[in-house]
C-alpha cells in the first residue's frame, strides 16, 4: 500500500489520539479531519505524499490561497491543524523529521470577543418577566451564566443533581467530557433558589427528570431555544450591541480581569485547558482602557 492509500488510516489514527488522550470535542476533531482531507487532497494534485509533502508545497498552497481571498485566520488554522499532525507523526516514529517546521505565518491579531458593559448586563439579567415561571426560569438561568461564565450549552445541560446550593456550587459537564467544579454566587444561588422552589415544579409534567431547566416535553432547554430567549431579553432592556451565545460568558471573564482577578483562576472557572485561549480577555479588557482613555482623557 502506498503512503497516499495510507492516508485515510494516518488521518484515523490521529483523531482516535486525539479524542483519547486529549478528550477533543467532536467539532474539533471535525475541523482536523477537514484541514487534513484537504491537505491530502492538494497533495494528489502536485504528487506528494501525506508523510512525504516536500517542503514548497505548503508555502505555495498557502500563497495560493491568499490569493483566493481566504482570510489569514484560516491559514493560520490550517498551519496548526498539519503541524498537530506532524507533531504527532513524529512522536509514533512515522517521520524522521517535521518536514513543516520551517513553515511560518504572520501573527494573527485575535478577533476580540463581543462582551457587554456591566450596567446592560444588569438590564440584561433584570429583563424577564418575574411574574411568570419562565421569567424566573430565565432569570435563574441568565444569573447562573454570567455568574458562572459558562458556555449556553453547559448551561442547558445542567442536571438537578448538579447543583448543591448549601456549598453554593455547580458542578459543570465541559468540552472533552471533563468536570469542573464553579462557585455560584450569592445572586445565582438566589435566583436558582427560588426558580426551584416556585416555578420548575409548574413547568414540568414530571419533576423527577433530570433536566434543570425543562423546555418541551420535561427535556432541557435547547440552546437554540435559550438563545432566541436571551435575544428576546436584550430588545427587552434595549441593549443594541451585537450579541452572540457566548456574550454573557466573555462579560463574565472581561468584568473578573477589571475587577483584578488572576487570569488563571479565571482560566480554571472558564475551563479553559490552555492559558492562551484565557488571555484573549487581556486584551479585551486592554482595548476597553484605550477606549476609555480616547474619550475622557483631555489629551485622549
């Protein structure tokens, strides 16, 4: 069999690593096998082989694409999508040498994530109706995640039994299938306190189900549906910055680092595996005192 029939089975084993010793999602195992597809798929037309690429071609394809009009971000993903790869081909011995080491791209400036000014969290979180049981559901739920920072499909997930409100904890299902354990505050415990007491009961056919915040047929609320609901809350509270599923989680992250918490425990409550993907909100948080100091300062 030759190295390009070999390819499939190459591309296999890796994510079979991937996903085993590393807990990687499906969506990012997904976006592996896309970038390396492609690659072998480039790699057929110049005739190269996936474990013998030959140094110029991924520079050229690179150029290649820019000229298609890809944008460097993508590039720059696919560099690190081929250079796992390889890194991985290394340690099992099927190369002798990275034949991308060599490969560089200029730094990507990160895109800064959309987050929110504490006031219009507060009129974000103040927006659902009380008077009803899925207003105190929605406020439990939207105190829980900005209070928690968790992602909206942790948050939908959240189970009963999940919950301990006399520790004043949750404990949260994340990427790769891993827990971790996040403080709840004074407000979320709250809101979920009296959300629990007064309106899941009414909600549900049958309160012994699992899920913490029911949506049809006593399941849990699907992200789509809690989106179209934080959306409705916005126009609500006349909040016109763009949103996105993930706002209230990068306010949470953004309000912690001005307030002088130490990135890494902001890491450990985001469940950020690595530090980098936490440092974004450094920067978040830096490009909010330039825009502070450009519209107060005298000399701004």
């Amino acid at each position: 069999m030759s190295q390009v029939d070999e390819s499939p089975v190459l591309i296999d084993t890796f994510l079979d690593t991937l996903w085993l010793e590393r807990g990687a999602s499906e969506h990012t195992l997904a976006a592996y096998r896309r970038d390396l597809e492609a690659w072998v798929a480039r790699l057929d037309e110049v005739g190269g082989s996936l474990l013998m690429p030959g140094e110029a071609v991924l520079p050229a394809w690179l150029d290649e694409r820019r000229g298609a009009g890809y944008h460097l971000r993508s590039n720059a993903r696919l560099l690190s999508s081929l250079r796992g790869f390889y890194r991985w081909a290394l340690v099992e011995a099927r190369i002798d040498r990275d034949p991308l080491a060599e490969v560089r791209l200029p730094r990507v400036r990160p895109n800064l994530p959309d987050t929110l000014e504490e006031e219009e969290v507060e009129r974000l979180l103040a927006a659902p109706d009380l008077s009803t049981d899925l207003g105190l559901r929605d406020r439990a739920m939207l105190e829980i995640l900005y209070g928690c920072g968790l992602r909206v499909s942790e948050l939908v997930g959240l189970t009963v039994d999940a919950v301990n409100l006399r520790q004043g904890v949750v404990r949260v299902r994340g990427k790769g299938d891993k827990d971790r354990l996040v403080p709840l505050g004074e407000e979320a415990v709250h809101w979920l306190s009296r959300y629990l007491r007064t309106a899941r009961g009414a909600l549900m056919q049958d309160v012994t189900r699992p899920a913490l915040f029911p949506g049809r047929g006593d399941r849990s609320l699907t992200r789509q549906a809690f989106w179209h609901r934080i959306k409705a809350h916005a126009r609500t509270a006349h909040i016109t910055h763009p949103l996105s599923p993930h706002t209230l989680r990068h306010a949470f992250a953004t309000h912690l680092l001005n307030h002088g918490a130490n990135l890494r425990v902001v890491q450990l409550l985001l469940g950020h595996s690595d530090l980098s993907t936490t440092q974004i909100y450094t920067h978040v948080a830096q490009a909010r005192l330039e825009v502070l100091h450009a519209d107060h300062h005298p000399r701004g």
